[in-house]
C-alpha cells in the first residue's frame, strides 16, 4: 500500500521532468513518428533533409559554439558592465551595441535587466540593451550568415543595434518630461544571477586554457551549447521540411512576397505569435525566402519575434511596469517594420 502510494507521484515527476528537459527532442520524435504512420515517403525525406542541412551547417554551428563557451570560460561577458558608464545618450549608443554584440545566454538576460534598473542605470541605457540583445550576438551572427547569407546576417547586427538605439532615445525623449521614474515592478530588483556581472565585474581571463576550473567551465559550456542548438535546429529544420512540402509557393507569394509594405507589416505582425526561438526561425525563414518570401519580411519577421516572441514578451511583463511593458512593444513593432523596410530596399539596390 504504503509503495504505490509513493511510486504513482514518482513516476508523474519523473515523467514531467523529462518532458522540461527534453520536450524539444520529444516533439522532433513525435512528428516523425505520425509522419512514418501517416505518410512514409515524407517521413524519410524529412528526416534525410534535416540530416542533410545539419551537416552543411555544422562548420557555422560548432563555431558559433565555440564562440558562445569561449565568452563564458574568459567572462569576456563582464566587458558589459563598462557600456553603462557616461553621459546619457552615449550610454544608449553602448547599451544597444552592448546588446546586439554581446554573447548572453537567454536565462541571464531578464535578471541582468532587473540588476542594471535597481542600481538606478537609466531606463533609456537599459532599454537599448533590451531591444538589442534578444535579436544578436556573435553565434546568432555565425549561424545567420550559414543560414541566410552574410548579407543577412550583417543586416540583422545593424537592426538590432539600430533598434536599440531608437528605443533608447525614444524613451530618453520621453524621461525628460518625468515619466518611467520606477520601471520595475514592486519586489523586483534582485538582479539574480545576470546581475552580479555589473555589480561587481571580474577582469577578463584571456589565456582561459592555463585554469583547470576554467577549462572545466569551457567544455560544460560547449556541451550545452551544442545540445541546446542540436535540438532547436533539428526541430526547425524538420519543420522547414514540412513546410516546403505542404505550403504552396504560390501562398507565401502572395502573402509575404512583393515590393510593397504590406508583406512587411504582415511579417511583423506574424513574427510576434510564430516566432519559435532565435535559432529555430533561421531555416523557417530561409525555407520562406526560398518560396518567394520578401527579404524585407523575413527581416521583419525575425526582428518582431526575437523582441516579442511569447516567452520574451511574459518574462518582460513579469519584470517591469504595464507602461514599460506597452513601451517595449510598441518600440518593437515599429523598429522592426522599420527594418524591414530599410533591408528590403538594400536588398533590392
């Protein structure tokens, strides 16, 4: 009596924490599963084209990889804290390149933010590094420009730095009349774990390899790197799949293909509930592209999804002010529109 009743509530808890950790690869398992069942001709091709866009992107992969575990092995991450010094307007200006140059991990950003707000770093400063951060950094950069082409990727670092920067100044205008003197919502100002890398900066430790420790923390980096990518590009390049399979070229024309502003507007808009994750929209756009998408909407695209995807958008709203909160995605829509806009008349120079 007394072993059932704790075996059932182990077996849900183990089985929840499976899913936590492994839902991606258990969705990827799933589909190929029903689309054996179901039809197994695109079953095998799936699977053989995601194997197929995997190893053509693997030299951009294990280098964006190595990127990502050499900034966390040195802490060449702390060299953010000096972009929050000096005179207003110039710490947006650094604030947005710190934002679409830097190699944060997702979980750090969010209490990174809370950290800078409560140590009284101008909203305006903090809100450059916020609109710039979710859409760059040096491995996004890499895998962008094996996805999608150098010119892409380059376009996306001068969106992300360009749309902090109008955030920031759109809110510096606004600060001057008094307004957002309290972001933060009340209870919030910890900073977790992003925050103690500008309370108190460590120096930057180039020659990593001569510390054991940090040796240790450069292959713990690049393990989780490597399967945290595998997942999300396998699952995305599954998708791509599919989606060149069942969605009519001739749809995607019509829809987000053309010269005009309505294919941006729309990808923008689009960008915000199907945006999946930074580096699982690359082969999405790039099947897009192929399929007769505009450049200017698959910029818009990823620009309004990394800012406003669904988990960004929560965790923001979790954090600051309702005001703050409307402020940040009004600046996003209209920033990556504007984007759009600008990378579709390069594209077409």
């Amino acid at each position: 009596m007394s072993d059932t009743s704790f075996t059932i509530p182990s077996f849900w808890s183990a089985l929840g924490y499976i899913w936590q950790e492994q839902r991606v690869w258990l969705v990827t398992a799933l589909i190929l599963l029903v689309l054996t069942v179901i039809d197994p001709l695109q079953g095998r091709e799936s699977a053989v084209f995601a194997g197929n866009a995997l190893l053509n992107t693997a030299p951009f992969l294990f280098l964006s990889i190595a990127v990502a575990a050499w900034a966390n092995a040195t802490g060449a991450d702390n060299l953010i804290a000096r972009a929050f010094t000096g005179a207003p307007l110039l710490m947006v200006v650094l604030g947005a390149l710190a934002g679409g140059l830097s190699p944060f991990c997702s979980c750090g950003v969010i209490p990174l933010i809370a950290a800078l707000l409560a140590m009284g770093i101008p909203l305006s400063a903090v809100m450059a590094f916020w609109l710039a951060s979710p859409i760059m950094d040096p491995s996004m950069f890499l895998l962008t420009a094996g996805v999608l082409g150098f010119k892409f990727a380059l376009a996306k670092t001068f969106s992300a730095i360009g749309l902090g920067i109008f955030g920031g100044a759109v809110v510096h205008l606004i600060m001057r009349g008094g307004a957002f003197a309290d972001p933060l919502r009340e209870g919030i100002g910890d900073g977790g774990c992003g925050g103690a890398k500008i309370r108190s900066p460590k120096p930057v430790i180039w020659r990593f390899w001569e510390n054991a420790q940090l040796r240790a923390k450069f292959n713990k980096t690049g393990l989780s790197t490597t399967l945290f990518l595998a997942k999300w590009l396998t699952l995305a390049f599954l998708l791509e799949s599919l989606m060149l399979a069942w969605i009519p070229t001739e749809t995607v024309t019509t829809t987000l293909g053309g010269e005009g502003l309505l294919p941006i507007v729309t990808a923008t808009l689009v960008g915000v509930p199907a945006y999946l994750n930074g580096y699982a929209a690359l082969p999405l756009v790039g099947g897009l592209l192929e399929q007769g998408m505009a450049p200017g909407a698959g910029m818009a695209f990823l620009v309004a999804g990394g800012v406003t995807s669904i988990p960004a958008a929560v965790a923001v709203w979790a954090l600051a002010r309702p005001q703050v909160f409307a402020l940040y995605i009004a600046l996003s829509l209209s920033g990556a529109f504007a984007s759009g806009v600008l990378f579709q008349l390069w594209a077409l120079a």
